[in-house]
C-alpha cells in the first residue's frame, strides 16, 4: 500500500468514506487528513475517528492566521488531544505567494504551531511557499526534536541539503509528473532515500493525466510511480520504501503490499 500523507478529505467533493474505500482499492493507505483551520482540523478528527485507515493532522494554515488568538491555538491543542487518531500539527509556515495574512502574523502562528507539536511530542507539517529563507530560520531557531515534513517540496538545492542535513522529510505531489517539471524530479532524485514521502494535497494538485481536475488520494500512486522512475527502483520497491517513511514520520502503522 502506498501512503497519501497529505490529503483534505473534508475538501472533496464526494463522500468521505466512499473516497478513502476507492483509494484503498487502488492501493493508497493509510491517508493523512490535514486541517487548515479549527473547523476543517475538527473534521479531520471525526473522519478519522471513524476509519482505522485514516489520521488528522490539526493546524491552522497560514494564510488564515489574520486574525488568530489566544483562543485558537488553545482550542487546536484540545483537538490534538482528543483523539490519538491525530498524528500531527499543521499545516503551517509561511505562505508569501498571496497576500492574505501579514508576514508578522504567520510566523508567530507558525512558532506557535511549532511548540504546540514539541509540547505534544507530534510531527509537525510545513506549508512553504515563496518564503524560503524565513521557513528555515524559524524552524532552526525553534526546538524541533520531532519529525518535521516539508509539504509539497518546492525549494532549491541549497535547501535540500539544507533540509537533509536537519534531518526533515520531503514530500512530494503531483507536480513531480507534470512534463515541464525537471527541476523537481532532480530534486526528487537527490532527497535521501529514508526521507521521502509521496501526497496528493487532495483535491489540490492532480497529477497527470488528471492535471486541472479535481485530485483524489488514489493518485498517489501515480506520484509513487513517477518518483520510482526518478530514483531508478521497481515501483513494490518504492512502496516498500514510502510505507516505511511514512510509519517513521508520523508513528502510525502502515500496510505492506
């Protein structure tokens, strides 16, 4: 079975439990469900409560962290304790692509975020987009003994290794098979082996041939298979590979074959 460990379920158009039994009979499980804000993060809670091939990752996006309180942070700590079905905090970090929430705003939520998953001892997953350096630094300023899982991958060389060298996991989705996309597949070819993670960001994301069409988790399969191609393995080898990865990222079981 190959993992999606980046998914919005709540974000599908569809049936929840008719899209994760699709997935799983395509051979994608177990799915990751990330919130972006309280109410989503409380549906990824409920959702996995109710499917054992399904975990929450409960966080509060960085481009809806305007107007975040107090409050907030102290309502996502009691989702993340409710259930041992949460696996994670996020996503966070820093988004300067659309100009939605002041740069100040999300890196103090993203320090927030960041000692949330310390004080729960649970990974952390990191929304980078366009802010490069500032994501570094704060994770490198923060205390981060626990895994950390850099979103849909989208930084440089320099950053890679930068990456590699704390240690962090790199996720990568379905613009790895898109045709102008070598950069990325240089990149996949280069992240350690013992790091690598395959998602969909479902409904975001569509890999080819579905690019510009609503994302399922069943395809990250097809991200699995393109990130095989890249690193020159059999595709039962790379499941292999992404179902140990992901076991070790977010301390859950996963499925072999």
């Amino acid at each position: 079975m190959i993992p999606d460990s980046h998914a919005h379920l709540d974000l599908i158009d569809r049936d929840p439990g008719e899209v994760v039994s699709s997935a799983r009979a395509a051979g994608v499980s177990p799915i990751i469900t990330i919130g972006i804000n309280l109410d989503s993060s409380g549906s990824a809670v409920r959702l996995a409560a109710l499917r054992d091939t399904v975990y929450a990752a409960v966080g509060i996006h960085p481009n809806d962290t305007s107007n975040l309180g107090p409050e907030d942070m102290e309502a996502l700590e009691r989702l993340a304790r409710s259930s041992d079905r949460v696996v994670a905090i996020g996503e966070t970090g820093l988004d300067y692509y659309r100009d939605r929430s002041p740069a100040g705003t999300q890196k103090k939520a993203f320090r927030e975020h960041i000692r949330l998953a310390g004080d729960l001892g649970k990974a952390l997953v990191v929304h980078d987009r366009e802010a490069h350096a500032d994501t570094l630094e704060i994770l490198g300023d923060e205390e981060t003994e626990f895994p950390v899982i850099m979103h849909c991958f989208s930084g440089d060389e320099r950053m890679l290794a930068e990456c590699e060298n704390r240690g962090y996991y790199i996720s990568f989705a379905g613009p790895l098979t898109f045709k102008k996309s070598e950069s990325t597949r240089r990149l996949a070819s280069l992240a350690p082996l013992d790091r690598l993670l395959v998602e969909t960001d479902s409904p975001f994301l569509s890999p080819e041939p579905y690019r510009g069409k609503p994302n399922l988790p069943e395809r990250a399969r097809l991200v699995a298979v393109e990130l095989a191609h890249v690193r020159l393995l059999l595709p039962d080898e790379m499941e292999a590979v992404l179902a140990d990865n992901t076991a070790r990222a977010f301390g859950i079981q996963t499925v072999r074959g």
